[in-house]
C-alpha cells in the first residue's frame, strides 16, 4: 500500500525531463505509472519486494510524473515496509484520466513485437523479486527468520532463463519444509538450517524442471496478496497470463 498524495501538480518540475504525453513516457514508464495508480486505488502494494516498490518510485519521480517524500520514504524504508510517500507532478495528464490512458496505451501499442525486449527484460526482473517474496512468506509460515533469505541470494543468477516461477514456487516450498523437518531434529542448529536451504533449492529446481508438465510448477499461489505491477504486466502490457507463471522467460512468449 501507498501512502500517497494524488493531487494536482504546484508547478513545473525543473529537475525532470518535460514528457507531454502517456506513450511519450515509454514502456517501462507507463507500465510503472499505471502499478502505481493501481496500487493506489486498491490499496496493494506496487512491487512483489520493498527494494522494487522503490525502484519504481525512483524512475517516476527521475521522469517528473511524481515526486518520492525523501524523508517520509526513508522512514518508510526503515520500517521495512513496501511504502512510499509521493504526490503526483505531471502537468500534462489529469491524475483521474492516468488509469484509462495507460491501459490504453499498454493494451495497444505496448503490445507492439518493438516492446518486446522491453518486456523480457522487466520479466526476468519480476521473477527474483516474486521468489524472494514468495519464500519469505513460507520462511515466515514456518517462523523462520527474514536472515534465510541471504541463501537465496547466490541462484538468483541475472536474467535467468532455465526455471519458471512455478518452479521457484515449489522449490521454495519444499525447501522451507525440508528446513522444517530439520529443525525438529535439530532445534537451533542455524548453520544446518541455512545448510538445507542452500543445498535443496538448487536439488528441486532440478527435479522441478525435468517433472511431467505442470506437475511441479506452483502458479499462481493464491495465498499471497497480489501486486499491482505483476497484475498490469501479465495481463495489460503483455498477453502472457498464465505464462508469466508456467514458463521460463522467452522472447518467443511476448
């Protein structure tokens, strides 16, 4: 959720580029400003992980069309929520016309094969922030502590192609419970739980990726709440659907 301040701009903003119109913000820009207005009317929250919730906010207050509350921010941040404090400085736009503007134009041009690199691109970005998020929600099923999250860190290879996000789901799953059942034999042994983490992470993508279609493959879980820039990319910006969940990343697929 945002704590945001939609509201007609006080002036020009000098220390931004002048962008007249929604298709000039480009892909990446619409489909960041239109997670936010989202986010903001359903009150969920932007990105999958605190760190890309802050990532949007920055390049939307570097294009002009918001502007981030340094001081709030930093309170927010420091809470460990994925928070922010913007108000909305785009001249060009009514705040009230944003949404259907954006849809439009996402719907439309964005899903021109000239998008596409752009797609792929935030696509293999979603995945590891959707990974940390979902395994952080089972570590804290299990009352495992955030710290486990470093494990993951060293598969979390820059545009990785092999695995869908399905298969991350269950690889996270079955990990956390291997981690449970070794926690019973082995009540505070941290470094034998991290042991386990590592070792069967990387052991059940494997075995996830070569399981009969589907088989292995958690998508999408209904027990986390959704976020606002994976929602308007499947299925505004993109065709993808049920693809941004089953398949690994492919230009093919956009």
């Amino acid at each position: 959720m945002m704590n945001s301040k939609p509201q007609a701009p006080d002036g020009r903003r000098p220390d931004a580029p002048t962008i007249s119109s929604v298709p000039h913000l480009g892909g990446r820009g619409a489909l960041y400003l239109l997670a936010l207005v989202q986010a903001h009317h359903a009150r969920i929250d932007i990105a999958p992980t605190m760190e890309g919730t802050q990532s949007v906010l920055s390049v939307l207050d570097a294009l002009g069309v918001i502007r981030v509350d340094r001081r709030l921010h930093t309170e927010s941040r420091a809470a460990g929520g994925g928070k922010g404090a913007w108000s909305y400085t785009w001249p060009s736009v009514p705040f009230a016309e944003l949404e259907g503007l954006l849809r439009d134009y996402l719907s439309g041009e964005g899903r021109s094969p000239s998008y596409a690199e752009t797609w792929l691109g935030i696509w293999q970005e979603l995945i590891p922030q959707e990974v940390t998020a979902y395994l952080q929600h089972q570590l804290r099923i299990h009352q495992f502590g955030d710290s486990y999250l470093s494990e993951l860190s060293p598969l979390l290879v820059a545009n990785e192609s092999r695995y869908s996000l399905g298969h991350w789901r269950y690889a996270c799953w079955a990990a956390v419970r291997s981690m449970a059942s070794v926690s019973l034999q082995y009540p505070g042994n941290v470094e034998l739980l991290k042991f386990t983490l590592a070792s069967e992470l990387p052991r059940r993508l494997l075995i996830a990726q070569g399981a009969t279609e589907g088989k292995l493959c958690f998508s999408p879980s209904r027990s986390l709440p959704t976020c606002s820039l994976t929602t308007a990319f499947a299925g505004i910006a993109t065709r993808l659907g049920d693809e941004f969940w089953i398949s690994p990343p492919a230009l093919t697929l956009i």
